[in-house]
C-alpha cells in the first residue's frame, strides 16, 4: 500500500460515495488508486466549483464534502470554494496534490504554499509529512470538519507522499485532540436562566441562523415554537427552519429581509438568536437588538457569542441538545397579543410590487414555481438579486433552500445542485440564478451532461449585473459602471450545444403551463425567464 492508497482507503472507511475534483500530475496518484474504489469520480470544469459542488452534498447529508485538485493554480483555485464553505459553516475535506516534499519552497513548476494560502478560510491544514500519519490526519481532518462550528479542513499531499509506501494501515477509531474539545452540550445554570426570562417575557422572539440546520435541530425548534406559541424569525442561512407559511414564522430579517421580521427584532423584550452570527447582513445595528431587552445568543462556536453584540445570557452548546433540554424545563407563559401584533404587521407591513406587465415578474414567478415543485424540492438561490427575490419569496415547505449567505459567492448554484441531487438522487433541485452568475459557471453543463445529473436552472436574464446596477441607480443616480451583460451567450444556441432542453418565458401569460413543463420530468432543464432590466429588489 502506498500513501495514495491509504487516502482513498480512509475516505472509505468514512463513508464517501463522490469526490468531486479536477486532476494534474501533483494528484495522479490519488486519482489512480481511486480507480480500485467504489467511491464515484466527478470531474468539475473549474476548481472552485469543485468546492461548492462538495458544499451541496454537505447540506444534504449532513457529512463533509469531498474535493480534490491538483497543486499550484489547482489549489489556489478551489480558494474560493473553500472560503464560501468557511463563511457559511459547511464541512468539508479538501485534498490538495502538492510538488516533491524535497522540493518545497524552491519555486519549482506548479508550487503553491496552499496551507498557507488558505490559513484563513479553514478549520485546520495539513501537510503531510510521512505517508504513515495520513490514516490519522484523515481521521482529525473528518472529525474537525463535521463537530464544533462546521467547515472546511484542507489536507496538501505532496507526491512523493501520495507515492511512498505505507508500513502499516490502521484507520482510527477514535480521535483525542487535546486542543480541540467543542461544547455541545449547554451548561444547565444558563439553560435554567433563559427558562427564566421566558416565563417574564412578553414579547419573546426566536431568530434562528444557518447553526440549527447544520445541527438537524430544526424540528426541536419548531416544537419548542409549537408547544409555547413563541415567534421565530430567521437570517437567510436559516431559511427552512420552518416552513414558509408556519403560523408561527414571520420571515427573513436583515437588509433585504421582510419589514415585519425587523420590527419584531426591534420591539421583541427577549430575544433569543440561536446558531447565527449577528453579522451586519442580518443586524446591521447591533445595538438594537440589545437595546431594552434580553438577549440570549446559542451558538456552538464559543467566539461568535458577544463579537458583535453583548447578550445578557450567552449560552455555549449545540442547537439541537439545548433545544431538547428546554423541552424539559416547564414554564407558561401567554404571547397571544404579541403574536396578533405581529400578524397585524405581516399584513399591513407587505411592501407592494408595481411589476412592468412586459416582463416576467421574479417575485411572483419565483412564489409559483417554488409552490409547485415537490414538498421535499431542494431549492438553490444564486446571488444577487436573484437570491434576494428568492429569500423573499420562495416557499419553502419540507424542502431545503440553499445559498451563499456568509461569502455571496456568485456562480454557487449550479455547481451546489449538482453535488446536491447527486446526494439526494431522488430529490427534485433546482438552481435558480442570474445572467451574471450563470455564466460564472456555465462550463458545469459539461459536468451535468456527463455524469447524467438532472438539475433543473433557471436564469432570471436581465441583461445586468443586477444587484450592482440597484445600488449604482440610487447611489450614483443612475450612474452605471461596468454591469453591462451584452455580449452574453444565446442561451437556447447553449443549451442545444450540450444537448439540453430550453425554454423561455418572457412575460407571465404562460407562466404556470410553462413552470409546469419545467418541472415534468426529472431530466435537465434550462428556463430563461426574461425580467425587467429595472426591476429592482422589494
């Protein structure tokens, strides 16, 4: 057995069906012997894309995403992948070939100091050093990715590694790091405090992040909500923590989130911000969320609790064992009038759409199509505009929404359905984005056509950099700079070059039987919806 081997027999024994990658002669060995597995090879147009490809399989199977590229601009490629996974909490394993060990640091052909690179945007880097410590390097490297606050681990194998012979094989069972104890259990004083205040509260709040669907407490919660009639509201990593509609759900916060859930943020007398990071998109003033009430912040990740606002109840653990622990605790207590003030609000605080009848409406097309796809549907929202619309008013019922929420990596749809409905075959996806990041990555049709990937994309085309050219209409007055889309690809010409079926949609006449016919079969699919260049976000 050699170094190459002993990867690919550890990726095994974690479990892994797909390494989604792009090769060179620095990662050769590993892709050789992964000829001898049954784990599935995905060749990727573009090394980020592998990264965000891994990201999907993530979400949906709640185990870290496997990629592997080869060294130099391989590596530093897959950067952005990596810091997208990073920002937004998702595990993931990637493997980086590297050159001769004897010649690190010499500047030879393809070189690139990737542990060094990406120093910021992971967990934990590896360089292997002997190929007899890859058994235990693979087993930290899956266990830091997926405990604690989740994400990416980065492991750079140089070849001559990846080639040596390994004396003896021995995949750990456990894993002891000394300086890496997460908490995931919360501390019972702190538990029984917030029991506290919700018996004096009035006004209670929940405002659920991306951290309660990466712990599967979403159901936790929603009893919790249920059986006390407390209101939640979530950032846009949290959407899906309760289906749109829930009685008890009053929507998105943050800049682009609904008016009704910010004032429920502002007048709430407790608040209780699980698994989120109070970062600016989602309280741009932190000061108003402490400001007169009780502010109780759950995160597994002890460095987030009190960087941007000071809560009155800081409270360390996993999402799902302190929501299971407050289903232990008894306490009453009536939010009836609260909760009639804040449907009063959803009602009279809906900002309304004046859509020019030409084109095709994206809040409306995007409420109607998200309405009939499957109930389990995975739905995933680029950026820009688009995923603003898409956060507004895509219904989400026993299905997933995915995005970029933390980094707003433009391109992250397309290659994010695929690893997303290779994880869950039988699952219905859908990528809907922009005509600016479609075509950051639009050589993923390659990949789809390949490997028989059924995603189903959609591209709201605008002809600009939509979100751009909103800030620069009221910024600079109408004062545009560089987001400009001419020149942009006929899209049914594309689709046909890989063999895919088109349609296009350009006003809402035909909406419903063309949506229908979108969603029919489970085949790929690409629908243009053509959209008003001056629509703007509301």
């Amino acid at each position: 057995m050699i170094g190459a081997d002993a990867i690919i027999k550890c990726l095994e024994a974690e479990g892994v069906t797909t390494v989604f990658g792009y090769p060179g002669v620095a990662i050769c060995p590993f892709y050789n012997s992964i000829l001898e597995s049954d784990i599935r090879t995905i060749l990727i147009r573009t090394e980020q894309n592998a990264a965000h490809a891994a990201s999907g399989m993530a979400r949906l199977t709640g185990k870290p995403g496997v990629c592997a590229v080869t060294s130099g601009p391989g590596a530093t490629n897959v950067i952005t992948g990596i810091a997208t996974a990073f920002a937004d909490s998702i595990p993931l394993v990637c493997i980086t070939g590297q050159v001769n060990s004897e010649l690190l640091g010499s500047d030879v052909f393809q070189e690139a100091d990737i542990t060094g690179a990406v120093e910021s945007f992971v967990k934990y880097s590896y360089l292997v050093k002997d190929a007899n410590d890859i058994p235990r390097i693979m087993k930290e490297a899956f266990y830091i990715a997926n405990t604690g606050r989740k994400g990416p681990v980065l492991i750079d194998v140089p070849i001559d590694i990846q080639n040596a012979p390994v004396s003896k094989f021995k995949y750990p069972e456990e894993v002891s790091l000394r300086t890496y104890k997460p908490t995931v259990k919360g501390h019972a004083v702190q538990i029984h405090k917030v029991i506290k205040e919700l018996e004096k509260a009035k006004k209670p709040l929940i405002c659920a992040g991306g951290g309660v669907l990466l712990s599967e407490a979403q159901g936790e919660l929603q009893a919790f909500a249920e059986g006390h009639r407390i209101p939640v509201v979530s950032t846009m990593m949290g959407i899906g923590v309760m289906p749109t509609d829930h009685p008890l759900y009053f929507g998105m916060v943050g800049n682009n989130g609904k008016a009704y859930a910010n004032r429920a943020m502002s007048e709430c007398d407790l608040l209780i911000m699980v698994g989120a990071r109070v970062a600016d998109r989602a309280v741009n003033q932190p000061e108003l969320i402490t400001k007169d009430k009780v502010l109780v912040h759950i995160d597994v990740d002890p460095a987030e609790i009190g960087k941007n606002a000071g809560p009155t109840i800081p409270l360390v653990g996993d999402a799902k064992h302190i929501f299971n622990d407050f289903a232990k605790e008894e306490f009453a207590g009536n939010y009836q009038e609260w909760l009639d003030c804040l449907k009063e609000y959803s009602v009279s605080m809906v900002k309304k759409r004046n859509p020019n009848p030409a084109y095709v409406d994206p809040a409306e097309f995007i409420s109607r199509l998200s309405l009939k796809m499957q109930e389990d549907a995975v739905y995933v929202a680029d950026v820009g505009q688009n995923q603003i619309w898409s956060c507004g008013y895509a219904k989400v019922r026993k299905g997933k929404f995915m995005t970029s929420g933390g980094m707003g990596t433009m391109g992250y749809s397309i290659p994010a359905a695929m690893g997303a409905k290779l994880a869950a075959p039988g699952r219905q996806v859908v990528a809907v984005c922009g005509d600016g990041s479609f075509q950051m990555s639009m050589m993923e049709l390659a990949t789809i056509c390949q490997h028989r990937i059924p995603v189903k994309i959609i591209v709201l085309k605008n002809n600009y950099l939509g979100m751009v050219r909103e800030y620069q209409h009221f910024t600079y007055k109408e004062r545009y700079s560089v987001v400009d889309l001419s020149g942009s690809p006929d899209l049914e010409k594309l689709s046909a070059a890989y063999g895919i079926p088109f349609l296009r949609l350009t006003n809402m006449e035909k909406c419903d039987e063309t949506i229908d016919a979108f969603l029919k079969d489970d085949v790929s699919m690409l629908l243009e919806c053509i959209i008003d260049p001056m629509d703007i976000v509301r």
